[in-house]
C-alpha cells in the first residue's frame, strides 16, 4: 500500500498485513455452538444446491437474510459437555461462524456489505449471536501461493500470496475457501481495544516479508482470552 504524504509529493509505503480468524478448537476450555442441522430451514431450490448437511449452505455464497428462520443454540464446553455460565463473543460449527452482539457493535464499521447477519436463539443464557453469512468472497491470491485442491475447492495452503490491490475490505473470504475468514491489522486491533473475548488471529502474510511458510496455529497473534473463558 502507497499514500502520498502532502506537499513533498514524497510517497510512504505502509505495510500491510493479513490474518487468518481463528478459534482454538483443540484447547479444552473451547465452546462449540450444539444446534440440530435439521433446524436450518431450505427451500426445495436450495436443498438441491447444498453439499451434506444444511449448514452447508453457508458455502455457497449466497443471499439467505430473505428465507432465514432463526434456530436454536446451546452452547457446550467441548472437553465435558457442560452448558456454559459465560459465553465468548465468538462461536463456530462446521461451516459457521457466529459473532455477539456486543461484537458486532464494536466492529461494525468493518463488517463488510456483502455480509448477512442471521440471528440465532441462544438458549444457554440471554447473550446473542448471529450467523455471518458470506454472500461473495475475492479471488485474491497470486500464482504464486502454494496450495493443494480438490476440485473446485482449496484444501490446504502452505503459502499464502496475495493481490493486495484486490482485499478492498478488512474482513473477507477468498475464492474457493469455503470456511475460513481472513482479516487485516485494523480488524484485530478493534478487537483488542473493544476487549472482545475468543478471537485468535494466525499471521499468514506481509507485504514487506510475503506469505509465513506453513502457517500453524502455533504463531498466533492478537488476542488470546480462551483462559478467561474458563476464569469468567
């Protein structure tokens, strides 16, 4: 990214990164959101379209605000099976991701305009949630990424390289990456100052350095409260 600085006509390159969101499934103070797949409602078109379950709906990209019936949710810790006393303000399933209501407050302005927000009915306690629901993504990566695929879809990516003129939003999905969603600097810094809980962030690229060699979960960044999870 380029800016020009005023009068001296002079021109400061700021750097530019990119991560990938992120919940720390394998920690055992981890939630899950429990729901009924049957629950998610589809219309015969749509039933047609998806892949196994329903929520498999959610990758296809698109518009679902106008037929979406809200579901139940149960919150669960992973490791016992116990219902939560204090909910994070960020959830996940197999193709969904979920956002508080406080979260959404906070990060609206960066939540971008090809985003639904689908509400659910969280049954462990009073706090909402909604479904983000991605109604476009951006093919945004460079030949020279380093990935495998199966079919249409990207199954696994040791190197990321992106098209920084094409990540014109500051939370997005990519072309043929049906679950993840990636964000920039800014994103995760309004996740910090709003004291958001849940959110964990995995550096995949620069613009000075290029893309991190085998991202893991290992170089997180950002904001890690899933021990105030069990603290709370």
């Amino acid at each position: 990214m380029v800016l020009n600085s005023g009068n001296n006509n002079q021109e400061i390159k700021i750097m530019s990164k990119l991560y990938d969101l992120y919940i720390l499934t394998n920690n055992s103070a981890y939630q899950y959101a429990d729901f009924e797949d049957k629950d998610i409602y589809l219309p015969e078109a749509l039933i047609k379209i998806k892949s196994f379950s329903n929520q498999d709906i959610f990758n296809k990209r698109i518009n679902l605000k106008n037929i979406w019936k809200s579901i139940d949710i149960e919150l669960i810790k992973r490791d016992v099976g116990k219902r939560l006393r204090v909910n994070p303000d960020i959830l996940e399933t197999l193709h969904m991701k979920m956002f508080s209501e406080k979260s959404l407050e906070y990060l609206k302005d960066l939540i971008p305009e090809n985003v639904e927000i689908l509400p659910v009915n969280n049954i462990s306690s009073d706090k909402k949630y909604y479904i983000l629901n991605f109604t476009s993504d951006i093919d945004c990566l460079t030949d020279k990424s380093e990935l495998d695929a199966s079919g249409f879809v990207i199954t696994d990516i040791k190197k990321y390289d992106f098209e920084l003129s094409k990540v014109t939003y500051d939370m997005f999905k990519i072309k043929k990456i049906p679950d993840d969603i990636y964000v920039t600097k800014k994103f995760i810094e309004k996740v910090m100052e709003s004291n958001l809980k849940g959110f964990c962030f995995i550096p995949i690229w620069s613009s000075e350095t290029g893309g991190i060699e085998n991202p893991t979960y290992s170089e997180i960044a950002g904001v890690d409260k899933t021990q105030e999870w069990i603290k709370t």
